[in-house]
C-alpha cells in the first residue's frame, strides 16, 4: 500500500499563481466554451489535487469507523483523523488539541455554541452583542437563543464605508452583556473587523467572545490566543477543504463547563439507564461517526496553504484586490460597496443601474463565476439600503489576467445590457 498523502511537505514554495493555478484541477475546466475564471471563493473554494488525492486515499484503502476499532483499519483511520485535528490545532495557534471540535462548518459551530454555553449560561433579560457586518449564521443561531431563554440581541452598527463603530460598541455593553458573536472578516464587503481591539474591549467587562472566522481563515494569519478569543469557529470548504467539515476552536476553560450538544455514540465515557458520564474534550462534543475523510481532506488543505506560506498569500491576494480595486474606479459606471480600509479577499459592486442577478448571468456566459444577490446578509444590505450586490472574492489560484479578463466581461455586459 502507498503512504497515505496526508502530509505534504513543508517546503516552502514560490508564490507562483500560474503553477497554484495548475493545483486545482477543475480550473481546466470550460464554461459556455470558455476558460473558467472562478471568483466565487468567499462561497466556497476549489480544492487542490492534494485534497482529492487523500480523500480518495482514504476511502480506498483506509476506511473504517474511528476510536473504538482494535483492526489496523480503524487504527490507520484514527490516527489520520486526529492527525488532522493536530494539524488544526497547529494552524491556528491554539494550546491544546483537546480545544479543537470538528463540526460540519461554521453554521453548525455557532448553533453549537449558541445552544451548549448560550442555553447554559445566558438568561432572561441577558444580551447577545453581534455587528452590522454579520451572516445569517453569526444572526439566527443568536435570534433563536433570545427566544428560547429571552435574552435580547444588540447590533454594533457600522459607518457607510462598512466599518465597525467601536465608539458605539462601548456604549451597547453593560452589565447585562452576556456574550459577544462577531465576525472577523465580513463575506459582504471584505471589512476586517479590529478584532484585538475588541475582544480587549468585551474582556474588560468579562465578555466572552465568538469569533466568525469563515472568511478570515483563508485569507489571514490567525493566531486565537494571540486574539485571545474564547471561540473561533471555520468551515473548511472556504479554505481548500471539503464541504461537510469544520472547527470549533474553544477555551478549554469553557468547554469544560458546556454541556455536550448532541448525545449518541463517541460522546459518552459510560452509559447507564440512569445516568450518563460524558466523554473527555473534545470528544464530548463530537457525537457519533464524525466526517472522517472531510478532516483529513481539511488537514491536507492547511497543509497545502503552508505550503505557500499564508503570509505570502496575504500579501498576493493584496495585490490583486488592489489591481481589482484601481480597474473598478477606471470603471465610471461601477459603484463598489464597501471601503473599508481594512479589507480582505472581497469586492463588492453595483453595475450602473442593473440587477445584480442579470451581470452575473452574463458574466457566467463568459466563464466568469461570481456571487450576486445579498450574501446571506439581509441585515447588512438593508443598513446599506441595498437589495442585492455583485461579489467578486478572491483565492491564491486567481491572477491579474483573471480580474482583466472580469473586467472586458463586465464591460460587454454593460453593452449587452446597460
Ligand atoms: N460566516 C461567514 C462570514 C460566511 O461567509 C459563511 C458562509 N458564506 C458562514 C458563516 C457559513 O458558513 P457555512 O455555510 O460553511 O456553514
């Protein structure tokens, strides 16, 4: 059997768009006869070969259940999975692998979070902080926990460049403050959030903070104890992993002391009709057969970004989004939404009068994959007094012949359609 090829190695490589871009296979491909520009990575990513390769791997020669196997399947099978677990733990600095909870995706952490600690520890007449800039899924998970226990949902608003008021966040929490769930980089607009800042700020007043790290991930060296943040969560898929998995990164101090989400199998120390004993961390919160290849194919993708050396992406991606950012204000009838100084992988933009739906239908007809429509974040889009934007964002496989061949579609379709 070949050596599984879970581990790349850790040379560091050239930053070379043209030999990342021949990585993923699927940016061969063709769409309406043409070469496929793919700028929809905010919703989700290619995948490299590496990543396909040790899933298939895995599942042609390794499969089985994990943890509670004595064959040499599950053993192979176990290890590779909390290799990728380790692998996690490494990537975002946390101390311990036991802080590390695999999940489906960022979704499933925050209702995760919002229905173990939240149901736990936040009462009648408590509030939940969240900001302007959230996802659907950094607001509902917090809406249905206002509900069930009655606490109440405040909002950091935003200034018109799509900036966070910090100002105004020092003003909503008080002593009735019981938890704050902020994103990191916004999906909508590319805003950075100062997120050191105010994690500082909500600690001052013992305010523990959920940190939405979907899009920041990819796009960004993240550090959670350096932040000093009490949950991160991320999906894989955004960051060159498969779909189906993602990570919960919590303090172990108050992972400790939630409850477990779900109840089943690989949760449990001892069960009893009477009464059961949960598991250790971070079992406790891992019910069931977990998404075993989709971890393994997450571990391969983080190893494939370090690879490139993320802080060599960051600045990479940089320069195209500035290149993107000088083409659009050549662009009279352009309007971009969002000027965040700080700003990461995203931009957003209206095209004369027309409808968001109708440029990215045409763009499609020119190979080109963007996002229109509002982004999962209705909120955001109503404060911008919007319905819907276009939504160009950005991976380490795009290139500057990539935005220019964006920008002579975006052109024609002002012709076509304008
Ligand atoms: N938060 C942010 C900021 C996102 O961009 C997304 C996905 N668009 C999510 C959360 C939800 O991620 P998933 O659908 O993978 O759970």
């Amino acid at each position: 059997m070949k050596t599984p090829p879970y581990n790349l190695q850790e040379e560091k490589m050239v930053l070379d768009p043209e030999k990342i871009k021949k990585d993923f296979p699927i940016l061969n491909r063709k769409i309406h006869g043409k070469p496929l520009v793919y700028l929809d990575n905010a919703a989700t990513t290619q995948k490299p070969l590496a990543v396909i390769e040790a899933i298939h791997h895995y599942y042609l020669n390794e499969n089985s259940n994990i943890h509670r196997g004595v064959h040499t399947l599950s053993e192979q099978a176990t290890l590779a999975y909390e290799g990728a677990r380790e692998k996690i733990r490494a990537f975002i600095g946390a101390k311990e692998t036991s802080e590390i909870i695999f999940v489906r995706g960022a979704t499933e952490g925050i209702n995760l979070i919002a229905q173990t600690y939240g149901r736990k520890f936040i009462g009648s007449g408590d509030e939940i902080v969240i900001s302007t800039l959230e996802h659907h899924s950094n607001i509902v998970p917090w809406q249905i926990l206002c509900e069930q226990v009655g606490a109440k949902l405040r909002v950091i608003p935003i200034n018109d460049k799509g900036e966070l008021l910090i100002e105004d966040l020092k003003k909503i929490i008080n002593a009735k403050t019981k938890l704050m769930g902020i994103t990191h980089v916004s999906n909508a607009l590319g805003t950075i959030v100062p997120l050191k800042e105010i994690i500082k700020i909500a600690h001052e007043q013992n305010i523990p903070v959920v940190v939405d790290g979907a899009q920041a991930i990819p796009h960004l060296k993240v550090n959670v104890q350096e932040l000093d943040a009490d949950f991160y969560l991320f999906s894989g898929h955004k960051v060159y992993g498969p779909t189906g998995i993602g990570v919960v990164y919590g303090k172990k101090n108050f992972l400790e002391i939630m409850p477990p989400y779900q109840g089943g199998g690989d949760m449990i120390s001892s069960v009893t009709f009477e009464k059961t004993e949960y598991n250790i961390l971070p079992f406790k919160f891992e019910a069931g057969t977990p998404h075993i290849a989709g971890a393994i194919g997450l571990g391969v993708a983080l190893d494939y970004l370090k690879t490139l050396d993320l802080e060599k992406v960051a600045l990479y991606e940089n320069e195209l989004l500035s290149y993107a950012l000088e083409k659009s204000s050549e662009m009279a009838d352009l309007q971009i939404i969002g000027q965040s100084v700080d700003r990461a992988g995203v931009i957003s933009f209206n095209l004369a009068q027309l409808h968001a739906h109708d440029v990215g239908t045409v763009l499609d007809r020119h190979g080109i994959a963007i996002r229109a429509g509002h982004h999962c974040a209705m909120p955001l889009m109503k404060r911008l007094g919007l319905e819907a934007t276009c939504r160009v964002s950005f991976a380490v496989y795009n290139t500057k012949e990539d935005v220019d061949s964006l920008f002579k579609a975006l052109q024609k379709t002002l012709e076509v359609l304008g």
